[in-house]
C-alpha cells in the first residue's frame, strides 16, 4: 500500500456520511469525505514527516485530503506555478483558508495577495484576503500600512459586491489591521462602520454567524499582533 492509499484509508475509515451532510450544507459542489476535525488532526499527525504526499493529496480533490496536504506540505518544496495552479481548484472556504497558511510561508506571498484580492473569483479572493489577514496579524511581516490601507479602501467599496465566502474573510481584515497598530486601529474602524452588516450564508441549517467588525474594533489595541494564524468557524 503506497502512502497515499494509505493515508485515503484512514480518512475513508474516518468518514461519517452525518459530518458530509454538515460540509456539503456550506458548499454542495465539493468532494467531501466527512471526517471530523479531530479526527484529520490525527491523520496529520501520523503523517507529517512524509510532505511528498502532499501534491497526490491535493489531486484527490477531497476536501480533506486537501486539508491534511496543507498541514503536511514544506512551503520551501511549493513553487509558483504549483500554488498558481492550485488556487484555480480550490471549491471549498476552508481549503482556501488552508492554502493561505501555506502560501504564507513562501517568498511570494506578497504577490499572490496582491494578485488575488484583485480578481472576482469567489475562493480566489477569499484566499487572498486571508494573506492580507495573515499578514496583517503577523508582527514580524514587513507588509506596508500603505498597502493596508488600500485594502481597507477596497474592502469598504467592494465587500457587498463580493462573493459570499469571499465576504466572510474580507469582514475579518479590518479587525486584524485594526489591531495590528495605534495608528492603524482608526481607519479600520472607519472602514467596518462603513459597510455596516454584511449577509453570508453558511448552508442551510447551519448555526454559523458573521463577526462583528465594529465591535471587535471598538477597544484600541493593547498590545502587539503575534505570529500568523487565523480563527476559522468549524
């Protein structure tokens, strides 16, 4: 049994035909096992210290073999023209989330959110948001307040507009700015009381609700941003 039959097996053993109702409720188009959060984790676990698996992974198209790809991968091994390749598959939020925390961690990172928060697509500019996010909450990230604050310009203009994943994460930036710095804390609350509400649908049935920006940002921040991660809704 090759390493990646192996690691299919265990996810297969995982599946729960209940928890592939729970992820096809948030986007029905998706190849989805049905493995647990928890259950992934130990998958990871087994298996990080063979990345090679990552790329036969990823072409599984199952959402969680996408995700135990991720975790596994060595950003020092992913070019370009991989990533490149990979954000035209992504079809589910949290695989965007996840291939964001992986493109974080390559020299072009900066590139590809630039390029990405650019286009329309729906997962295509969710992860891009979500670099900007990352970088935002990233002390040690040298991404300009510049830049940041053109991305508080377009997300005030264009976040209604948007697709709806794309809205979730796009509402999550400002807050993450907002709290990177005292001088950055202002307009990123100017820019979440200005396109007020957002509506995201999380699937029928779902308990799943929309983070507040404003009121995330209504303290100043006290202390500095720390190192990259993001809060994902389960």
């Amino acid at each position: 049994m090759t390493g990646l039959d192996a690691v299919m097996a265990e996810l297969e053993r995982l599946a729960s035909p209940q928890i592939a109702t729970i992820f096809l409720r948030r986007q029905p188009a998706a190849r989805v096992l049905g493995v647990r959060y928890g259950d992934m984790a130990k998958v990871i676990k087994r298996f990080r210290r063979d990345p090679a698996l990552a790329v036969p992974l990823w072409e599984t198209g199952f959402f969680e073999a996408r995700h135990v790809a991720c975790a596994i991968v060595d950003p020092a091994d992913v070019t370009e023209a991989r990533i490149d390749a990979w954000i035209e598959e992504v079809d589910f939020p949290l695989t965007a989330d996840d291939l964001a925390g992986v493109v974080a961690r390559t020299p072009f990172a900066a590139r590809k959110r630039r390029q990405w928060t650019a286009r329309d697509e729906e997962f295509v500019r969710r992860t891009g948001y979500c670099l900007v996010q990352l970088a935002a909450k990233d002390a040690a990230d040298p991404v300009s307040d510049e830049e940041l604050l053109s991305h508080l310009s377009t997300i005030e203009r264009e976040i209604h507009g948007s697709a709806n994943w794309a809205r979730e994460t796009m509402n999550e930036v400002p807050i993450a700015i907002g709290h990177r710095a005292e001088h950055l804390h202002a307009p990123a609350l100017a820019t979440a009381r200005a396109y007020g509400a957002i509506s995201v649908f999380h699937g029928d049935k779902t308990q799943c609700t929309i983070t507040d920006a404003v009121k995330k940002l209504a303290d100043p921040p006290r202390r500095p941003a720390g190192k990259r991660g993001m809060t994902h809704a389960r």
